[in-house]
C-alpha cells in the first residue's frame, strides 16, 4: 500500500441546515443614530526568499474536531429587499447621516446608512465584568445575542445563530426561539457588537518577522525606488523568508484585531483562512490570485510612455481567475500611472470584474473613472502608502467614481501590524484630511463586505446571512455604538474570535463557556484573554508563536504601537501634512488658494505642479461630486451598488450582475439572474453536481481542478483506516454506470461514517496524481445503512488493471473480479508494499484493509495461489491502479488453496 506523503487538511463534516429566520419580533426604529524587489531582503516579491509573484493553491491544512448532521432537516432562508427599504415586520426607514460619535456627517450622500431594528426579545443585562456571559451551555452551535450588525440594517438585542458545523443558521430578532437555539451554547453580549470577521485583503506575511520603520527614511516615488534603489533612492532592506512559528504569530496578530481571513501571499494551516494560499480551513471556494509583479517588473524595470515590460499579463491570463489581485500604480509619478494605462486596454487589459487593484496611487480622475464600469475593486493600503510615498490612493475620488474601497495592511515594515490599526489610520485620515466623507459604517464595510468582493468570498464570509460560514467577532461597545465599536476599537475591546464557529481567541470569561478546548491566558492591557489555537496550528502554541516573532517585534501593544508607520502624509518640501489656520487640511496649499481647502489634494506627480482638476471647474476631484463635469451635472455613481441596479451591495442578492427586481425563485438568497443552478445553494453551497461530470473530463459539466463541488445521495463504499494522512473514503452512485465513483480525501481527521451511509459532500474537486478526489470536505449523513442497496460491479480484471480499457471509468467503483491467481508476489521489488498482482496484471493492495505492512492482507502467497474472487474498490496511487478488498469477505479463495492472503 502507497499513499505517498500528505500534508493534513482540516475537515469540516457537516450539513447546511438553515431555520427559518423572518424576524417577526421585530421594531423598527427611524433612523441609524451610530452616533516587493530582487534578493531575499528586498521587500514583498523577492524574487528569492518570497513569495511567489503569483499565488498558486496548496493542498495543506490541520487536523480539525469532525462533527456530523445526520439526516438534516433544512429550511431555506427567506430575504426580501427593496431598493431603498427593508421591510421586516414594518419598515426600516434609512436616514442620511451616520452619527456614531456625533462627529461623522457622512458626506458621501449617496451610500445608504442602514436601518436600526429593535428586536422584542428578552432583554439582556451588562454582566459584572466583561462585555459578554455565557448565558446556557449546549451540546452544539452558538448563539449570541447583542448588537448584530447585519449586511442591510443593524438588530439592537438581535442574535446570531451559528450550527453546530460552524455555518450561519439565524441572523435577526427570532433567533432565540429557534429550536437549534435551545441547544446551542448561548452567549449574552448586552454591550457587544457583534461582526463578521474581518477580512485583510493585501498582506505580505512571509515578510512578518521585521520591525517597522516608524517614520520613514524617505519619501519615495515609486515602489521600485525603495525597492530597487532606483531614482536616487537607497534601498529599504527587509529580511523575507519568516518562519511557520512567525507568520502563524503574524496570523494571530490579526486575530487579535478580529480578522478571521486574510489575502497575504503566503500563511500556515489553521487560524487565518488564507484566502490566496488555498489554505481556506474547509471553505469550499475557489482561490483568489494575488499577483505582486504582472509586468513582470520585480528588477525594477520602468516605463512612462509604453507597455515594454518584460512579463505583462494578458487580459487571457486571467480571465478564469475567482479573484485576481494585482499590484498596479503603486506610487505618486508617472511610471506609477503607466502601469496602469498598460494593464487597463487592449489585450493586456486585466481591469475586470474578477480584479482588485492593489494601491491604484497614480491616478488621474479619468483613470479612475473607468474602473466602476468594469466592476473591479481597489484595496487601499494608506498606513504603507503615506509612510513610503508620503501620499496615498485618492480615496474620495475612487469613491466618487464608485469604486469600491477594502482596506488592506501591506505588510509590518511600513503598514499596520493588525486590522485595528489600519482602520484607525483610515479614520484619521477621513476625520483630518477627508473632511468626514466616509462614514463609520463605510469604513466598516473595507473590512467586511469589500474585502469579501475584493478576495472573490463573499458568497461566503463578510456578511452574516444564513448559509454564511460563522466567521464572527464581537466587539465591546460599551462606550462606542455599532459600527464605530469596530472602527474605533482597541485591542482589549475584541471579546470573541471565531472561524467556522470554532472560538480562537476572546475574554477568558467568553471562552470558558466552551468545551473541550485548550487554551492559554494572555493578559491584554489589562483584560484577561486566552488564546485556543495549539488544536489548530498542529500543535504550536500561542506562547511558543509569540517567543518566535519577539525576538524582532511585540505581538501586540497597548495603544499606539512602538514605532508603528505614521499616517500623517508629509513630503520634505512640499507639505508636512498638519492642519494650521491657513490651511486646514495640512496639504501646503494656503486655503485661499486650495481648490479643496476641507480636503487633503496636494499636486501630483503625475500632474506636476498642480492640484488634480480634471474638467477645470475650480473644484478639486478630491471635493468634487462630478470631477469630469465641469457642470456638475453628472449622474452619481454609488460604490455601495456596483452593479447600479438601486439596490445596496449589503442586501443585493446578485452584487455583481444588475436585477433591480431582486427575483430569487428557489429562495436561496441568491438572485435569479447569478443562479444558475436549479436547486437551493444557499451561501457557499455549490449546485449539486454528479459525480459522473466531476470524473469524466468530456462531460459538458465537467468542472476546472481547484472548483467547490457539491454531490448528494451517495453511497460510502470504502474508508480508508483511521491512521496517517492520507484517510478519507470512497463514494459511489450506485447506478454503476462510467465514471460514477469517487474518492473523498480527508487528510489526517476520520469522519464516522461506514460503508453503505448516504452521504452528501460539498468540497473542493482535485487531480492528485491520477486520483480524482474532493478534499476539503463537508458531509451529511443523509442516511445511515449496514449494507449496500447494489452489489460490485462484475469486470474482467485486465480491463481495470493499469492501462486498462475501463481502468479510468471504474475508478473509485466497487467492483469484483474472479477466477484469478496470484502473478506476481511482489511487483514493487526489491521494495514491498504488501501489494501482489493477479491475473490480468491487476494489482490488489491492503489501502482499505490495514495499511500497514504484514497486517490483515498482505503478500506472503506464493505465485500459483488460486482465488475465487476479490471484491473491493478500485483505487490508483503511483501510476498504478490497484483493487483494494475491504473486508476479509471480500476475498474468496479457491477450493484447493491452502494459502490465505488475508489470514
């Protein structure tokens, strides 16, 4: 037997079962009062020692807890949107100012503010200490009640309910009294606001284990400036290569901060889902492409005019991708602007609506304008842009031009060590130098629902809705209310962490309520947390994580970090970016000269020597509501609705493909005209598929390797033992037609199922060397069984022995063959893998007996031995197709034979 090595994946058996969820409790309320380089010490993209310039999927991943649904009983969720209200058991009336803090007068007019709901459900008290108490414990699921802040409006006293296989099943006011609830461990947050988990869309982990360089040695052009050491510049030296222990450390930083994902360019299984890396922790989607270098540039190669570089990426190249991130402009001078003229026309054209800019510094209004049409994204890093340029992405003019803004770290060196500390630099920036105009909620939204539309997720994560993944984090908002709760959060204020419903980290009291975990105590400025992570790191524990990134920078800080990145935007002789009476937005442009003097524009140099004006009105485009039309006269251009179809990004059920309409026919919470499929999919369910189109690569249906699948009422045939990583089962139709069976990889988690259960599985299609499989599974036992409603398949065994004529068809099927003899005993020598061949050249081999050598079923019968008959399932493993018996009963010798391979 040979399963060759493995790397463990995480295994989340489950099913999707979603209550009925209508929030018939509900009062509404009428208003929202939320008062990169070449060497390995180059930066991000060292061509070595870093990460690869484009990110490819790995097939790694940690050993998990198995839970399983069986014979589930589903309810599909009900959603009803309209293009200004949502309706509840009234109406949800949105207001046009979002006053969290009494300051923020949201001056994007055109962003919805979403409506608050006061839920009549039991009231809850502030416990003594903390923000939360665990008010019931319960054999299975989560649910907790506070402040919820949901995609379309914000439930005062609602609740979130997550099933016992980490999947949303409840958002709203009538979570509680779902019958699931009664058996979840119940948590009261009276002061808690709860969140999804925050997404960093743009890191460059593999660079974690430096300090920051504070304030900066200089203000830089272009990234190849810092980079490279061109234009005058010296070199920024920062050390790649860092270690499991310091990027798993990196990885809880972020969960400190509330993050449950991350886009980073690299990772290690378990904690963050690493949205890029394909180390997704069970969440069957497709991986997003985080692209450092699309001209291929990483030598610091330049252009100003031209599209010359030497590797640019085509429009072709792409066009498959789920979620294509590429770094373009990131800089303030003309080689900056032309690599995004180069990648925005002709068949090099990567603007699309797979795509997020990564920085987009270097643009000119009329740039900008043309990224909404496509539906692309921006991910705004401002901590490392100002730190290195001493400006950063024109934010209000990629608003503007509806742009959707997610906000991302960069990497410790110039950007922010976690998510709270990029969101206060972007607050500071919106309150000193933006004049307000984003308000708290749309801040909240770059680290939510942006940054899912920014890494291709957000049919799964950064929004709680039913069929979501629970990635949840709950924030104190004792002091501050709703969204700000989060924008303006400190570290001791983040109580609860959760991926899939699995708790990581929160107060100590919170994470007491839940079993069978082990955890350890960290005090947070003076807060008592723990940290349970060591069961899904493999083992390594928080303390061992925080001695490895120590040893160049602190895991975490109590306010202001040490030397962190200033987010004050200053250039030596041109501004230095602080507010005086003459110019109020720190800009260097006296106010009485300032064509936007509440707004921070200084030139450009990609305009030298003038404030950016595009259509000459005297208006800014930083200030301007219409920067191409001199008449203001322009029709608005929303960043909350990229399809503009009228409805919000937060309660459209197709975001990217307009249906004014909203019409959701199967009810699954996604709109008609992006469904395709026929069935209930709700969340990141896949629509069914059968095996049948996932085996045979002619049929029409036939999905790409790395596709999220989802098969229904098929049989278990073979497990493999519960030993190793290489564990997993076999399912099969039952039809026995070509083509109709398939193996289900489970890497080092066994799930409790046995031959003859029904089973459905949602999971990831994989080639792995000639074996085709669906790793990163979820199951529901639909049906528990002892026996087989079908009998093997009867096959000549040549024609199923390697090479054979229906070798590939029967692949994974339950088969028998008969009146065979032993040809060779060992066709593995001089090694021996306890495998012998047959008549036919059919290899028979112990994966589904023992695995191990000597045990159960081995090769000690001499050639000659005569045998009956061998049932089994037919499996492949380095190059050769192998039949694999299952039971003893499932070999039958000849009448004659005195020797027994399965003594």
């Amino acid at each position: 037997m040979q399963f060759g090595t493995r790397p463990s994946l995480v295994l989340l058996v489950s099913a999707i079962s979603l209550p009925a969820c209508n929030d018939d409790t509900s009062t509404p309320t009428a208003s929202d009062t939320d008062t990169s380089s070449t060497g390995t010490t180059d930066g991000p993209g060292s061509e070595t020692g870093a990460p690869p310039t484009t990110t490819t999927p790995t097939t790694t991943g940690t050993t998990s807890d198995v839970t399983v649904t069986t014979s589930p009983t589903t309810t599909e969720p009900t959603t009803e949107t309209s293009t200004d209200t949502t309706t509840e058991t009234g109406t949800t009336t949105e207001t046009g100012t979002d006053t969290d803090t009494g300051t923020d007068t949201d001056t994007d007019t055109g962003g919805p503010v979403d409506g608050v709901i006061e839920c009549d459900a039991p009231p809850l008290v502030p416990p003594a200490e903390g923000t939360c108490e665990v008010l019931a414990q319960g054999p299975g699921g989560t649910l907790i009640r506070g402040t919820v802040l949901g995609p379309d409006a914000t439930y005062e006293n609602g609740a979130v309910l997550v099933d016992p296989s980490g999947v949303i099943a409840c958002v709203g006011c009538d979570c509680l009294d779902l019958p699931e609830a009664q058996a979840a461990t119940q948590l009261g947050c009276a002061q808690g606001v709860i969140s999804p988990g925050l997404i960093n869309p743009h890191d460059h982990i593999s660079f974690a284990a430096n300090a920051p360089i504070g304030e900066g040695v200089d203000r830089y052009e272009h990234r190849h400036d810092w980079r490279v050491g061109k234009n005058g510049h010296a070199k920024l030296t920062v050390p790649g290569g860092a270690s499991a222990a310091e990027m798993l450390a990196a990885e809880f930083r972020f969960i400190m901060s509330g993050a449950t994902s991350t886009a980073a360019a690299g990772g290690r299984p378990g904690l963050l889902r690493n949205l890029d890396m394909g180390l997704l922790e069970g969440l069957p989607i497709p991986v997003a492409n985080s692209d450092t270098f699309p001209l291929g540039d990483s030598n610091g190669w330049q252009e100003t005019s031209d599209c010359g570089y030497p590797n640019v990426t085509l429009t072709s190249e792409m066009a498959d991708e789920n979620a294509y991130l590429p770094h373009i402009a990131e800089g303030i001078d003309a080689s900056a602007r032309n690599e995004f003229v180069c990648l925005s026309q002709g068949d090099t054209d990567v603007i699309a609506g797979q795509t997020a800019i990564i920085h987009a510094i270097g643009l000119t209004a009329a740039d900008t304008a043309t990224i909404h049409p496509d539906r692309a994204r921006v991910v705004w890093s401002p901590r490392s842009n100002v730190v290195l340029y001493g400006n950063t992405a024109q934010a209000t003019v990629l608003d503007t031009f509806g742009v959707p803004l997610a906000l991302g770290t960069d990497w410790v060196a110039s950007g922010s060590m976690n998510m709270l500390r990029e969101l206060r630099c972007a607050d500071e920036l919106n309150t000193t130098y933006y004049n307000n105009h984003f308000s708290d909620r749309d801040l909240w939204n770059m680290v939510t629902l942006n940054a899912a539309l920014a890494t291709g997720s957000e049919n799964a994560i950064g929004v709680l809705r039913p069929g979501y993944a629970g990635d949840i984090s709950v924030f104190d908002g004792a002091e501050l209310e709703r969204h700000a709760a989060v924008v303006r959060a400190e570290l001791p204020g983040v109580v609860l962490v959760m991926r899939g419903g699995l708790p990581l980290y929160g107060d100590a009291a919170v994470m007491a309520g839940f079993d069978a975990m082990t955890c350890e105590d960290i005090d947070v400025c003076g807060r008592a947390k723990q940290a349970c992570v060591s069961g899904d790191t493999g083992g390594v524990t928080y303390a061992q994580m925080k001695a490895a990134i120590e040893t160049t920078y602190p895991m975490f800080f109590c306010g202001t970090p040490d030397d962190e990145p200033t987010c004050v935007p200053s250039r030596p002789g041109e501004y230095d970016g602080l507010p005086v009476a003459d110019d109020l937005d720190g800009d260097g442009i006296l106010d009485a000269d300032d064509n936007c003097p509440n707004v921070f524009n200084p030139p450009l140099l990609i305009e030298p020597g003038v404030q950016p004006d595009a259509d000459g009105d005297a208006a800014g485009d930083a200030c301007d509501p219409c920067p191409l039309d001199n008449t203001d006269t322009c029709t608005f251009v929303d960043a909350d609705d990229m399809d503009d179809d009228g409805v919000p990004n937060g309660a459209d059920n197709c975001i990217r493909i307009a249906n004014a309409d909203q019409a959701d026919a199967d009810d699954d919470g996604k709109g008609d005209e992006c469904d395709s499929c026929p069935a209930a999919n709700p969340g990141y369910s896949p629509c069914p598929i059968s095996i049948e189109a996932i085996r045979d690569p002619n049929h029409p249906q036939h999905p790409q390797d790395g596709a999220a699948v989802k098969v229904v009422g098929a049989y278990v045939t073979g497990i493999r033992p519960a030993m190793g990583n290489s564990r997993g089962f076999h399912i099969e139709t039952g039809t026995q037609m070509p083509f109709t069976g398939i193996f289900v990889f489970t890497g080092n988690a066994s799930p409790p199922v046995k031959v003859g259960d029904k089973v459905d599985i949602t999971g990831t299609y994989e080639q792995y060397f000639g074996l085709d499989e669906i790793s990163y599974p979820q199951v529901s036992i639909v049906e528990t069984g002892d026996v087989l409603p079908f009998d093997p398949l009867p096959v000549d065994p040549a024609d199923i022995a390697t090479g054979g004529p229906d070798a590939t068809a029967l692949q994974s099927m339950l088969v028998v063959v008969d009146m065979l003899s032993i040809t060779n005993q060992n066709p593995d020598a001089p090694m021996d893998f306890d495998e012998f061949s047959v008549t036919g050249n059919l290899r028979i081999d112990d994966g589904l007996s023992d695995a191990l050598k000597d045990m159960q079923l081995a090769n000690a019968c001499p050639v000659g031995t005569e045998i009956e008959s061998i049932a089994g399932v037919l499996g492949f493993s380095f190059d050769n197709t192998k039949l694999q018996p299952r039971v003893k009963s499932d070999l039958v010798l000849g009448p004659n034979n005195m020797c027994n391979p399965w003594p």
